[in-house]
C-alpha cells in the first residue's frame, strides 16, 4: 500500500511519511560539550579524535557509551561515526541520544543536515549547541529509525566496498607511474642497452654511455629570501602574480587563488622572474620536493614567494628529465632523508651540493621526456576515469541516506 506523505515544512527535506513527527532536536538528544567531561569523570576513557585526527584519550562518561559530536568551530563539518560513539575533530561539543532516538540512525541523519546554514559572513563560522537544539527535523519511530539504520548499513557497506576497490585501483596506478618514472628516468628507453655501475645514491645501474654531474652544476637556483617588509595591503587586484607551494597540484601549476604585485615589488627580485621551463619546487616544510614545470603563463609575468626555489637548466640538461628526475623515486628519497632529518625541512644549495643525477645525451633526454608525457598522461587519465567514479558513488551514497532518512524510500 503506498504511504501517505505530507509536507514536512523543511526545505531542503521536503515530503516526509504522514505518521513521521517533525520536532526540534533537542527532543531527541542531550547535548553536552567539553566543559561537561570533567563532571562525569570516570576511571574508563573513550578514545577522542583530536587535532589532525590522532587519537587521544579522555576521560569523560558518555551515556550508554554512545555519544553523537555534530560540529567544530572554524568549519562546520560532517560527523564521523566510530565504535558505537560519533566523533569529529576539534569538536565544539557532542550529543547524547536520548530513548527516542537510534544512535546510528542520527549518525545518517546528521550526514543529511546542510551545516552550511550555520555558516554566517563572519570569518570563523561556527554553530553553538543551541542552534542544533533548536533545529527541526523529521523522525520516524524509534523501530523504524533501527530498520532504516540497518538498511543504510547494509547499502552503504556495499558502496563503500565498491569505492575501496576503485581507490586500491587507483594507488596501483599511482605506484605503476613512480616506477615507470624511475625506470625510464634512470635506465633510459632501450632495456637492453649496456648498464654500468652507478655513484649515483639509490641507482645502482645506468646506461654505459650516460654520464653522471652534480645537480648545482647544471642548474641554476634561486629563490627569494624575503618579502622586504611585503604586507597583505599591498597586494593589488591587476598586478603580477606570485606563485606559492598552494600552487604545485599533482606536479601542475594551478594558476588560480593567487596573490598579486605591483610592479615595484615585482622588479625589487629580479633573479625569480619566471621564465618558460623554469622547473619550481618546494624547498620549505612539509611539501618539499614537489614540484612543476612553468610550460606556459597565463597570466603573463610571473614571480614567485619564498616558499619556492625557482631553477633554470644549462644547455645540456633538458627542463622535462630534470622534472622527472625530481620525481622519481632516488630524488623523493633524498627529500624524505631531508625531512626525517630536522624539524622544520629545506632544500638548500648546502643539502643540495651532494645530490647527483644521470646524464644521458640531450636529445635521449628530450625522447625520454616525450615519452613519459605519454604515458602518464594515459595513466593520469586512467586515475581520474577510477576518481570519478569514486565520486559518483560518494554521491549516490549521499542520495540514498537521504532518501532513507526523509522516508522517500520505503524499508521493508
């Protein structure tokens, strides 16, 4: 027999079952926040996802040992469902589910909630326990919170598997391309060619008629020092945009969200001006070693912040090996060296003068360029074929709790 429906009154829920009740949240759970913990202390602490999410302990007493966290300060997120228990980072409080309510079937019907109408202009937006209390939403009976919980169980796990597969899928591809790099880069095209013993740290073989040299002589590096006193409230809305670390996305120069300069500042550094197959790469903090080639400015002249090192190669070491070379895998193992090696990591004319590349003749180095460019651009394209995929699943995930938690889908 079809269900009668009626409006729920809610937007963005729109038509509900007749016989489901539209009540404000507060009915249905006990919000608690930090400041709560310490008045339920107990000898058993529950795991507490903190900043960055590494686990942390706490005591604090949630009822029935289950607890529903519904948001953070700074950006309204998503809730995480963990061991019976919801969690999310840096969270702002958490909620106790009270007789009238299914834990895990709160845990999907958060998912549905549109945090962003607790967004305001301000610049850290934020949502206080009062505005979840008062929320209104639609809830049917408690069975049949624990049917639709059970259904989405079941659904969801099935997707979930189906988005593990494409995401193992698409780390094989990944590793695939770091050893097509690092074989190509290091041992040329020809596999039969005569090897001989490398120098080189982490090559043991390279092609008999290649050479070896020490990065610093066939490159030139540079980066800026500073800003010279550079504000915030100097940067212009028509100026010369300065590129960032922000910038380097999958080995790509993404040319947007970027900063700009008048032209004083732009000609105060005249030695980082961009040129065309300029290489950048990161040489401060956690992101070293990334990198990209400039093969076009779009937005013409061109500088970068001192986050980057910008290089030039000499005549005889062609821009796109020396791109590869710096993402293969004996070069990301020397910035690993690098970063394991001091708190806060740089890439340096100092730790770069011990650093060596194989030097095979240029136009071998221009074929073997060529040649990498085509094939992780047919990998690439394979990795986002899996990754849209991955997000039409994600999206037809979303849609079924949805319809589940508004009741447009009749459980059984």
């Amino acid at each position: 027999m079809e269900r009668k429906l009626k409006d729920s009154g809610i937007p963005w829920i729109g038509m509900i079952p007749e016989h489901w009740e539209i009540t404000q949240f507060k009915h249905h759970i006990a919000i608690c926040n930090g400041a709560d913990y310490k008045k339920f202390e107990t000898e058993r602490g529950y795991p507490v996802l903190g900043s960055g999410g590494v686990f942390a302990y706490s005591t604090q007493y949630l009822y029935d040992g289950e607890a529903v966290l519904l948001g953070r300060k700074g950006t309204i997120d998503r809730p995480l469902y963990f061991s019976g228990r919801f969690w999310t980072v840096d969270t702002m409080f958490y909620a106790v589910p009270r007789i009238t309510s299914f834990c895990k079937y709160l845990y999907y019907l958060s998912l549905t909630i549109p945090f962003d109408y607790y967004k305001t202009s301000t610049s850290v937006p934020s949502m206080t326990a009062s505005d979840l209390a008062n929320h209104l939403l639609a809830f049917p009976p408690l069975a049949e919170q624990e049917a639709i919980a059970a259904y989405l169980d079941k659904k969801c796990g099935e997707i979930d598997e189906l988005i593990e597969v494409e995401q193992q899928m698409i780390s094989d591809l990944e590793s695939y391309r770091q050893s097509v790099i690092t074989e190509t880069v290091t041992h040329g095209l020809d596999p039969d060619t005569p090897q001989k013993r490398s120098s080189i740290r982490g090559i043991e073989k390279i092609p008999a008629n290649w050479n070896e040299v020490n990065l610093l002589k066939v490159i030139y590096l540079r980066a800026r020092l500073g800003w010279r006193g550079l504000k915030a409230e100097e940067y212009v809305d028509d100026g010369y945009p300065f590129l960032s670390a922000f910038n380097i996305v999958n080995n790509q120069l993404i040319w947007n969200n970027l900063n700009f300069i008048n032209k004083q500042r732009y000609d105060e550094s005249p030695e980082i001006k961009l040129s065309l197959h300029d290489i950048l790469i990161v040489k401060d903090g956690a992101g070293i070693g990334k990198c990209a080639r400039v093969e076009d400015m779009p937005l013409g002249e061109s500088t970068v912040n001192s986050s980057l090192g910008v290089i030039t190669v000499s005549e005889i070491l062609y821009y796109s090996y020396l791109f590869y070379f710096f993402l293969s895998t004996p070069f990301q193992d020397n910035v690993l060296f690098l970063k394991n090696g001091m708190g806060v990591p740089h890439l340096t004319q100092e730790n770069l003068k011990t650093v060596r590349i194989p030097l095979p003749p240029v136009e071998e180095q221009k074929a073997i360029a060529n040649y990498l460019d085509a094939k992780c651009t047919e990998i690439d394209d394979l990795i986002k074929v899996k990754q849209e995929k991955i997000e039409t699943l994600k999206q037809y995930r979303q849609s079924l709790i949805f319809e589940a938690v508004t009741g447009k889908t009749t459980i059984a």
